[in-house]
C-alpha cells in the first residue's frame, strides 16, 4: 500500500471508554460517531485508501461520487467481508482511526475493528448516510505498536459493511472533558427570573458551551466563553436547585458543578383569587367532569390546576382559559376530594377553591386493581433496588446513600447483611441502585449491584452466603455518571441473561452512539460479557433512552422499560432488541424515521417513572414527582396498552420502585422523600405492601 498525505482532518468524537476486567488496559477502546466540529489533528495525518488495501469478499467499484483516491470498497452483503490496511506507525500509542463510508440503505451496517489481530471494537455502528453518494467519517481511537500495524474492518452481518473510501490515521481524537465548573452563585433575583453566574472550567481544547440544569432538567445554555445566564420564566418564591455542566467541540461533557439553591421573591403582582366552587358530573369508573367558576386577576388567569392535594390531576390553558375539564385516569372505586386553583402570567397561583367529594364507578375485574396499602416496614432512607430471592421468602433492598444492602422479609423484619464497597454519591441520583439475585443462587451465591463509583457507574457482583455480602468482583465500567441521568436498574431475563439501565451522563448524544454505553438497555451474561445475540455485537440491546429506571417482563417474555422525559414527556416503552427510542431527537411520541414511539407519555410535572412491576397482564409505575402509581393495563398480548389510572395520588409522597411479590397477587411499593426532592429527615422512607384483589 502507498499512503498518502493529508493535511489538517478535523477529527470529533463524543468519547466513551468502555472496558471490563477481562480487557487488558492496552485495549481499552474510546469510540464514538463524529459530531459537530473537532479539534484538529496533527499538521500530518496519513489516508490509506481502501481500494489499495487487502480486501476479501469485496469489490473495488466507482459507480457512486464523491470518493477520493481511484474507488471505493463494495462489502458485496457477505457476513465475514473485510477490508485489511496496513498502518504505519513511528512509535506506539493511541491514533485516531476515521473510516469514511457511505450507506445508502435505512438499515445500520455494523462491523468489528481489529488491530493486530484483535477485536478493538466490536460491532461498530455504521448507520445510514443520506445516500450512496453521501460520505460521512466514523472516528474511534485504538493502540497501534510502533512499525507496521494491521487494522482490519469486517462486516458482522448478512447486508455487509458499508461501501468504504479510505481510513484516516493521526493522532488521538479529544477524549478530555472540561473540569467541573465552579459553584454557580444567583443575583439579580426577582419573582420571575434571577442571573446566574459560575466560575469558569477548563478543558484541554477549549470549553465550547454550558448547560444550566435544574435539578436533573435542562433550563438553558451558554456560549463557552459565557459564565453568566439570565433564566426567565420561574415562578415566585419558588426554590430553584441550579448547576451547570460544561462541555467541548468534540461533545465531552464535564461532572455537574456544585448546586446552589436560588429562591425567587415573592413578588408584587397580586395572585388570582380563589375560583368559584366546582360542581361535579359525569363521573365513571376512571373519570368525573368538573366545573368551576372563573376567578379574577389584574392581568388575567392564563391557567387553571385541578389538584388533589398538592398533587396536580388535570391542567386548563387558553385565553382565556375554560371553566371545566374532564378530569381522567382516576382510581376506580376510589372517593376523591378535589379543588381548583387559578394562575396567573406572573406565576401567581390563588387560594384553592372550596373542595368538591366524589367517589368514582366500580372496577373492572380484568387484571385487578389495588388495594389500599399497609406499611411493610419503615425507617428507610431511600430504598432504590428491590429484588426477590429465588425461594420467594424475602428479597433483598439497596439503600442509595447509605450503600448499605439489607434483606426484607414478609414478615416485615429487616437485616442488614453488607455494604457494597467503592460505592460514591453524586449528590443527585448515584450511589448504590439497583439489584438482582441469580436465578441460580443455591449454587453460585451471586448478587449483582450496579453503582456509582470514582470513575463512573459500574455493574459488580458479589458472593451473599444468606448471611453476609463478601467478595467484589466489577464486571462492566466505563459508564458515564454524572450528577443526574445514571440509570441504575437492574434485572434478569426469561433467557437467564442480566438487563442493565443506564441514563445518559446528562451528555445527550451519548444516547444515539452505539458504542457507549449510556442511555441504553444493556444485556449481558453472568460472567460481564455481551449476551450472545446482541444486536450491535456489544452490550447495546436498545438505544435512544434518557434516564431509564424501570424494567419489567411480561407474561410473553417482552421486556418493557419507563423512564424521565427532560421537560415534556415521560415514556412507557415496550423495548425490542436494536430498536431506537429516541431520546434526544425525540422526547415522547415523534414522526422521525427509525425512531420506536412510546406505548404511552405522561407529562413530566405528573410522572417522573421510576420502577415498574406487571401483574396479571397490568404495568404498575411508581411516579416520584407525580407522587402516585399509576395502572396501565396491557390489551391482552397485543403491544398496545389502555388508559392509565392514578392511584395514591399525594399520599405517600414519592414513590421510587415496585416489584411483584413471588406467587401472590401483590406489590411492594417504596418511598423515595428521604431524598434532595422530598427534604424528608433520613429514615422517613417505607416500604409498601398492596394486594391486588
């Protein structure tokens, strides 16, 4: 082969690390699609172009445009095809490997990446460019030995691999993400609005933007050599819980900053007053029609809230807004006691009208309904994972902040059997989540933890002799954390294969990448490796999720998934192996092409899923800022699902994960107000007991 010389490629990635125990550190692997506009390479980088290359079960062919050299490379749809280069290099290290190809197709070409003979990348996503004609480049970075190397590009599946123009090697595309932002501070602060200032972060290329979250949803962003933001639009003497993240050209995001809480005053704009008393009609099993007089305000009512409690059932916009709405997805059989309340443009929310009683229409016998619950135990601080043992009798809890594991029984009584070691918090929603026993414990005595530690999230597994934890083994890191968006669910499937959650690191396009680990469903086997059968030929099994924290199998054996919207819609998915759900082109149900639309959406302000269980053909969701469950009833087994109804609805506060109890017709429910959200003391969390009758 005879390279030649390019000069200058702008090379960008969106940088993961992805490694396991069982991958030497010489072959960990950073990839990722190229996005947006990089940092440059060394004045030299060296193109070998693919039609000079050792190619086997392909052809050189030249009947597209826009390929450089003399032609490009036709995979020729064979499983096995390849295209081996011989790469030079004068020293050993880290280079930068850009293969530009073309697919035309609507179908992703995935192939493996070997270097010297060893798979440095397994299933590497190629998708579909615009057409055969479009070039796009897809950028990863892997060790090379000084001398000549041999990097080879095989198709993994029947379509082939994409028609390949040549590889580009330089040095190491930008990995680094900025440091930590500095603790932002408030000023400026009124009823609807405040400036938000923060100490600038660092980054080995340059800080390109910051984005301001509150609490795990994204408010606003700035230019990277913009440290202040006005944030407009916020309702009076309301607590604001503000960070900021920084990220860099080449997509890498930094750890969130320190929080502030900022609280905006109180304003002098007068409030609505209180809305006429409303009147109840209409009402069925799972809905009742109110109506109310209008209230009254200097600028206007712009909104009206039907709550029950401080929980909000129901939302009335317009201009001006009606005087009565259907409130739906009600409890069956079930006694309400509702109000109204008014808002205004400036924030301003009235007194709450006088309340209006009811109790809804009989239940449906199909799939049950739930029962009021009785407290199982208490004393709790945030009980995120909740798994059964496989005898039935008990199962065991992760505490999130504490890190400690404990065994619940049915009797109520609890014991402490360990703590999970390296285990951190993020001061958001790391530290110690989700759990899941071996089907085949009895013999092998595994658990399996997934948690926050210093580098990122990880799934271990440790030895539980039905007294205490021991051992620790990690069997898969290189997941991003960060403050927010961890993911952390874990659970095993019909085929006996570990399903993981993972939210995307509050770095978005991570989503999209199939080389990353985070937001994604993962499945693996027992051991940490990729389950056989992986679409991606990885640990990918789906895509495109934000922050998923619930998974659960139905009587058919199909895995269904919730998870938090940013500031729109949060999802009921039924997930399939490859499929694409989204997140962040798309945020509830969208019409783009390969996108996998949800079964069902709720806004954010009356969700906020966490953990589902099914029951008799029924998905229960535990809601934290909704702080209620919901029951959505799957239509027979079809994948398709009814009307969801709340129940509990302000109740017990927020509710964190719900699992079926072993032979019965019951739920375990836990709290989560122990935590930055609820501002309850610690050990004011419990666990739930519900039969479904």
């Amino acid at each position: 082969m005879r390279p030649t010389t390019a000069g200058g490629v702008g090379l960008a990635v969106a940088a993961l690390i992805i490694g396991t125990l069982a991958v030497p550190p010489a072959q960990a692997l950073t990839a990722s699609a190229a996005t947006g506009t990089g940092p440059a390479a060394p004045a030299a980088s060296t193109d070998y172009q693919a039609e000079s290359a050792v190619v086997v079960q392909g052809t050189v062919a030249t009947n597209h445009t826009g390929y450089t050299g003399t032609g490009f490379v036709d995979y020729t749809n064979v499983a096995g095809s390849y295209v081996e280069f011989a790469v030079a290099a004068g020293s050993a290290g880290t280079a930068s490997l850009a293969f530009r190809y073309a697919n035309g197709t609507a179908t992703d070409r995935p192939m493996d990446i070997a270097v010297n003979g060893t798979v440095v990348a397994a299933g590497v996503s190629f998708p579909a460019t615009a057409d055969w004609n479009t070039w796009a480049d897809r950028t990863l970075n892997a060790q090379l030995r000084a001398g000549t190397n041999t990097v080879r590009a095989t198709a993994t599946t029947a379509n082939g691999g994409p028609n390949l123009d040549r590889l580009t090697v330089a040095a190491t595309a930008d990995t680094t993400a900025p440091s930590r932002p500095g603790q932002p501070s408030c000023t400026a602060i009124g009823p609807n609005g405040l400036t938000l200032g923060w100490p600038a972060a660092t980054d080995n290329v340059g800080v390109t933007a910051y984005d301001v979250y509150e609490h795990g949803n994204k408010l606003a962003e700035t230019p990277g050599d913009t440290t202040t933001k006005v944030l407009t639009g916020l309702t009076p003497a309301t607590t604001y819980n503000l960070s900021v993240i920084a990220r860099d050209a080449a997509g890498n995001a930094s750890p969130a900053s320190v929080a502030v809480d900022c609280t905006t005053t109180a304003g002098t704009d007068p409030a609505p007053s209180a809305p006429g008393a409303p009147t109840v009609s209409g009402v069925t099993a799972t809905s009742a029609e109110l109506a109310w007089g209008a209230a009254t305000d200097d600028k206007g009512v712009v909104a009206y809230e039907v709550r029950s409690g401080a929980a909000v059932l129901a939302t009335v916009t317009g201009t001006p807004p009606a005087t009565g709405t259907t409130v739906t997805g009600l409890a069956c059989d079930a006694p309400f006691t509702l109000t109204v309340v008014a808002k205004d443009a400036a924030g301003g929310v009235s007194p709450a009208s006088a309340p209006v009683s009811f109790t809804t229409g009989a239940c449906p016998a199909d799939g049950g309904v739930p029962g009021s619950p009785t407290t199982l135990s208490s004393g709790w601080t945030v009980p995120w994972g909740v798994f059964w043992m496989p005898d039935g009798a008990g199962a065991l809890v992760t505490e999130r902040d504490s890190f400690k594991v404990f065994k619940q029984a049915k009797s109520g009584t609890r014991t402490e059997i360990g703590a999970v070691p390296n285990t951190v918090t993020t001061d958001g929603e790391g530290g110690l989540l989700g759990v899941a026993v071996d089907p085949n414990w009895s013999t092998n005595h595994y658990v399996y933890f997934m948690h926050t530690a210093a580098e990122g999230n990880r799934i271990a597994r440790m030895t539980y002799n039905g007294s205490t934890l021991s051992g620790y083994t990690v069997l898969l890191q290189g997941i991003k954390k960060n403050r927010y968006h961890n993911g952390g669910r874990l659970a095993f499937g019909p085929d006996g294969y570990l399903y993981a959650s993972t939210g995307d690191g509050q770095t978005p396009n991570l989503a999209q990448d199939k080389n990353s680990l985070n937001g994604k469903i993962l499945r693996m086997t027992t051991a940490g490796k990729p389950a056989p059968g992986n679409p991606f030929n990885n640990y990918v099994y789906s895509l495109g999720h934000r922050n998923p924290q619930g998974l659960a199998f139905d009587r058919n054996g199909r895995l269904w998934e919730a998870e938090f919207g940013d500031s729109k819609y949060d999802e009921l998915n039924l997930v399939k192996p490859g499929a694409n759900y989204g997140w962040p082109t798309c945020e509830g149900t969208c019409s783009t092409s390969g996108m996998t639309n949800p079964k069902a959406t709720w806004p954010v302000n009356v969700a906020s899923p966490s953990g589902i269980a099914i029951v008799r053909n029924v998905v229960y969701m535990a809601a934290l800022r909704g702080t209620r469950m919901y029951r959505i009833p799957i239509n027979g087994d079809s994948e398709s699902v009814g009307t969801a109804t709340s129940y509990y609805v302000g109740t017990y506060g927020r509710l964190r994960t719900v699992t079926k109890v072993p032979g019965a017709d019951q739920l375990w429910l836990t709290t989560t107000n122990a935590d930055n959200n609820g501002n309850q003391p610690d050990g004011s969390d419990k666990i739930l007991k519900i039969t479904i009758g």
